[in-house]
C-alpha cells in the first residue's frame, strides 16, 4: 500500500470488506462515497461485497452538491434527514468513504449552518445509537481516501501525503492490538486521569464505571460483545467517555483544523466538565461560533483518545490521521453515547494534543508523548 500509483485497489477493498468489516453473505451494505472521485474504489468495495453474498447499496455525492445544500437556508438544513434515517434503520454494515476531496470545502461557511446541517444530521446519529445500545447491530466504518486537494492544502507533495496514508493502513495490526490492550487494562476500572504538557496543559477528569473501547480496525467477536460499533481506517486509538461533569481544568492544543479553519494555541478551561473559557491565537471565535450554534451538551467533556497507529507521526492537519498520531491525544466535548456515556449532542469534535503526558490514576500511561507502558 504504497504511493496513488502504486496501490492495488481489489486489495485494499477485498481487505476492507472480508477482514475489516467482516460482511457476511445476506447483509445489507451501505456505501456512503463522498465525492465520484471516490468513485473506482467504492464499486470495488461493492463488488467484494457481492462475492461474499451482501447486497451493497452505494450513496454518492460529490462537492458541488454539498456546497449547493451549503447555500441554502438554516430551514432547510435543519429539516431531519429522512433518506439517512430510513438507510440506518435496515442497514448492517456501512462504510463512509472520505467526506470530501476538499478539505476547505466548508471553509467560510456561517457557523449556524454548519450547526444547522448536524441538527438535521440527528436524527440519524439517533438511529444508530437506538440500533446499537445492546449490541453492535449497525456496524459503521469511515476510509480515508488521498486526494491532490488534500495533499495542496496540507503542504505537501501529493505522493508524499498518498504514502502517508496508505502506509498508516499497512500496519502491524497485532502489535498495535498488543499496545492498546495494554492501555485498555489500565483504564478499566481506573478512577481519575490526569493530563499536562509543556503548552500548559493541567486537566483532571474521572473515567469512573466507564469501558474503554479499542479501535484497531477490524470487527470482531469482542467488539460485538463490547458494543463497538464504529471504526476508522486508518485506524489505532483507545478511547473512553469521561463522566460529564468531571472535567477540572485547562488543556492547550497547539496545531488543529475545523472545519476548514486553523486552530492555532487553542485554549480551552473547563469546571465541572464544561467549557467555560475559549481564547488562541488563531480559530478561537470560529470554533466559538459553531460551538455556541450547536445543540444538547455541546460544551461538556464528552471523549479522550489515545493516538497508537506508529505510520503516522505528524501533524497534517486532517483529523483522520492526526488523531491516530502516535504519542498523541485527543479530547472531544458533545455526544458520546457511542461509547457509553452521557451526552446528547449534534457536536462531536476531537482536538488533538501533542507530546502529552498522561497519568490514569497512579500508573503513567505517557510522558511527553513517550509511551511508558
């Protein structure tokens, strides 16, 4: 899985649908292709699909169509989505092919549309939560794809940044399974987590009665046990839901993007686990506004994610990768029923935080982004 010239997409897809995902023979497969430039891959992943006996069902859309729906009223974005709701409601397995080919294609948008669009959204997040509270009935994958619009806006050559990510996917899968069991060990059962960094981090937090959940891209036996029901590709995190109301304290996040806009010495203090204070040098008012415009407990601590993939080591600023940047976390505030917590929300974004060290309860986990278990 080499550079965009080199890789071979039978393989990759007949990989995605027979180890990742595990499609079984009868199974109804929605392909959710985000742009046609995704085109080629999604009916391979379709035909792979045949070949094992699921009926796959592929969705398209392309950028021109999302900027249209972009222009049109808060009104009209609000409006629940019928045809996602319906879709989440028989589908078995999903597969979410990169959103979009550009990743400033929501860059200058007003905030309270974007907000708009994920309430409309809810309805179907919904859907998937009702689906999956017993067990992972609706089992539900997003792909990063490469793109030249990725690669421009992200500095750097487009088959550099193709190997990036095609390489974050030609892991060692059990050795990065290896690390995060260990990680997931001693968060269960653990108490109190602890987090700093040379930015001024000092943020506590409980994660008390709540599971950790490995994302180590494939579907098995124990995830189904585990009610895990969402992975990415590339893959590699341990996450867990914190208890809403706990958060105390101040996380700094050097480098992100939102949206279509930088994140820059980003700021965030939080008591009894909401936000109360956003100031930076760069985004801070942005990401204000669409905070503000969202709904539920959009402001309260919602996630930690531990970075494990060991291909990706620096930042680029797509969050897909950036997240699973090893040495790394991320801290998310909004919904989190996914992963067993509390929180109802149409917001969901993960800040990424560099070299961190992470104390859970007396054992550390990591110091300056070094791992030490």
């Amino acid at each position: 899985m080499k550079s965009d010239l080199k890789i071979d997409l039978v393989t990759i897809a007949r990989k995605v649908v027979n180890d990742c995902l595990r499609v079984k023979a009868g199974e109804y497969f929605l392909i959710s292709c985000g742009d046609d430039y995704y085109f080629k891959f999604c009916e391979e992943v379709a035909v792979q699909a045949i070949k094992v006996g699921a009926y796959p069902f592929i969705k398209t859309s392309t950028d021109r169509l999302f900027r249209t729906v972009l222009d049109q009223s808060i009104q009209y974005l609000k409006k629940p989505g019928r045809f996602g709701k319906a879709l989440a409601e028989f589908v078995d397995v999903e597969l979410m092919v990169a959103f979009s080919r550009n990743p400033d294609i929501a860059a200058g948008a007003d905030p309270k549309k974007l907000a708009a669009m994920a309430i409309g959204g809810k309805p179907t997040q919904d859907m998937m939560y009702e689906r999956n509270k017993d067990t992972a009935n609706l089992r539900k994958a997003s792909f990063l794809y490469p793109t030249p619009e990725q690669a421009m806006k992200y500095g750097m050559p487009f088959e550099e940044y193709s190997d990036l990510v095609w390489g974050a996917l030609d892991i060692d899968y059990d050795r990065l399974r290896e690390r995060a069991k260990r990680i997931a060990k001693v968060m269960k059962g653990a108490q109190n987590v602890h987090i700093t960094n040379d930015e001024g981090s000092d943020l506590t937090f409980s994660i008390k009665d709540r599971p950790p959940f490995i994302d180590d891209g494939v579907f098995d036996e124990e995830d189904k046990k585990n009610n895990v029901y969402m992975m990415n590709l590339p893959t590699g995190e341990v996450c867990i839901a914190p208890v809403e109301t706990s958060a105390e304290g101040t996380a700094c996040f050097g480098f992100n993007r939102f949206m279509g806009h930088d994140l820059k010495d980003l700021r965030i203090d939080f008591n009894g686990g909401k936000i109360v204070n956003i100031e930076g040098k760069e985004g801070a008012d942005y990401y204000k506004k669409v905070l503000e415009s969202q709904t539920g407990d959009k402001d309260y601590i919602a996630e930690l994610g531990i970075g494990l993939n060991p291909r990706i080591t620096k930042v680029t600023g797509e969050l897909a990768l950036d997240e699973k940047i090893i040495g790394t976390i991320h801290i998310a505030t909004g919904e989190n029923r996914m992963m067993h917590g509390k929180g109802v929300s149409s917001f969901h974004w993960d800040l990424v935080m560099n070299r961190p060290t992470l104390k859970i309860d007396d054992v550390i986990v990591m110091e300056n982004g070094e791992y030490k278990i």
